[in-house]
C-alpha cells in the first residue's frame, strides 16, 4: 500500500497546478516625474550670477549680499539681491536698505521689492513725506528771497 500512498500525495499536491506558466512582462522603471534637480540647481546657480552681474552692471556697483534658490517643486530659480544705499547727506535721501526677489530662468523683472530706511519700515512713503518736505522747504525759501 505504500506506492498507493505516494500516488496520491503526489496527486494533491499537484492538483490545481497547470504546466502552463503565463509570460509576464518584466515591470517597466517608471519615468522619473521630476527633473534632475542636481543639474537644475546647478543651471540655477549659473544663471543667478548672470542675473547679478546685470544687476550690478544697471545698478553701477556690486550687490551687498545675494543668494539663490532652485525649487524643484515650481521649477524656478529664486535669486535674492540685498544692495545698501549710503546716503551722503541724510536730511536730502537717507540711507536706504534695499532687497529684490528675482526669477532668473525668466530673467524677470523683481517679483518682489523690499526697502527699509532706519526707523521706518516702509521707505517708499518715508521718500515721498521727505520729498513733500523738500518741495516745501524749497518754496518757503523762495518765497522768502
């Protein structure tokens, strides 16, 4: 009885099983969704030192500080250039502080401008009130001869 046995556990063990094996393909390398954003950071990097150079050519003198920034997520390169104005004469146009926000695989225009004069935050109202009191002074004077 013994090869009886033996035949039978070789029948359920093999039964449900087909010779037949279906091909199934090798599964493709998904596509990579992102770009290389260690060659991005580095045409972002290129790209944001000719963007401060003209800046610095425009401006006649080289920024105070400046810093870049490739986003891989809007694909964008963020260039910041900070810059000091020193004024020569206070009372006429005060020291100014300024910083513009750039995108330099656009080479676009400021996204953004921040200025500050020391004790006022917003610096393009302090010019305009210092422009008024100019333009009053200057009639007063006038008046005066």
């Amino acid at each position: 009885m013994k090869p009886a046995c033996v035949i039978l556990a070789a029948a359920v063990l093999s039964f449900g099983q087909t010779t037949d094996k279906k091909a199934t393909p090798p599964a493709k390398a998904a596509p990579s969704a992102k770009p290389d954003t260690w060659e991005r950071s580095k045409e972002c990097a290129a790209q944001a030192e000719k963007t401060v150079a003209g800046w610095s050519q425009r401006a006649g003198s080289p920024p105070t500080d400046w810093n870049n920034h490739y986003s891989p997520k809007y694909d964008k390169c963020f260039v910041s250039i900070s810059s000091v104005q020193i004024s020569k004469d206070e009372k006429s146009f005060p020291t100014m502080y300024t910083t513009a926000l750039f995108n330099a695989f656009e080479r676009s225009p400021a996204l953004a401008n921040y200025c500050t004069i020391l004790g006022h935050d917003d610096c393009v109202e302090y010019l305009k009130k210092l422009e008024r009191e100019q333009d009053l002074d200057s009639v007063s004077t006038k008046t005066l001869r």
